[in-house]
C-alpha cells in the first residue's frame, strides 16, 4: 500500500497568511504605521485593525481576508465623507 500525497487547500484569500512586510505593502503603508495601529497608547491606533496571529517566536502574520475587510470598511467611511458634484456646486452659489 502506497500513501496519497496530503492535499493542501489553495491559497485562497480566506486562508492565506501575509506577514507583516507583505501585509503592510498589501495595504500600502509602512511596516510602522501598521506597528502604530495595533498600539493602544499611540494615538494612530485603529481599534478595527485585524489582529495578527502569532506564527513562531520571531514571525507574525495577518489573515488577507481580513486585511481586505478592513480595507473596504476604510473606502466605505472615505466614500460617504466625500462630497459629491451636486453639493460642490451648491456650496459655490
């Protein structure tokens, strides 16, 4: 009897892990305004950024999943701050 070889399940965006460098290029800031999200006692801090997940002793990652959730809440809020032609034109009367 042979053993099947172990399938792994694709990288999908569910299910991959980014680490830290990656992570912070995937949302296009700096590895320390990421750093400055998850620190409570920094006034940069975002209580809605993603958790990291402790992979070893030295490596962490985040889950793109949630990396792109909270990407999208962050256009959202941008999107309803925005103003729109109509209101443009009436601030200018």
């Amino acid at each position: 009897m042979s053993s099947s070889p172990v399938r792994r399940p694709p990288d999908t965006s569910e299910n991959r892990i980014l680490r830290v460098t990656p992570s912070a290029e995937h949302l296009g800031i700096s590895r320390q305004l990421l750093y400055r999200k998850l620190s409570p006692a920094d006034p940069l801090f975002d209580p809605d950024f993603p958790k990291p997940i402790k992979l070893s002793a030295r490596a962490t990652g985040f889950l793109e999943c949630e990396l792109n959730e909270w990407l999208q809440i962050k256009r959202q809020k941008t999107e309803r701050k925005l103003p729109t032609k109509r209101t443009v034109k009436e601030r200018a009367k």
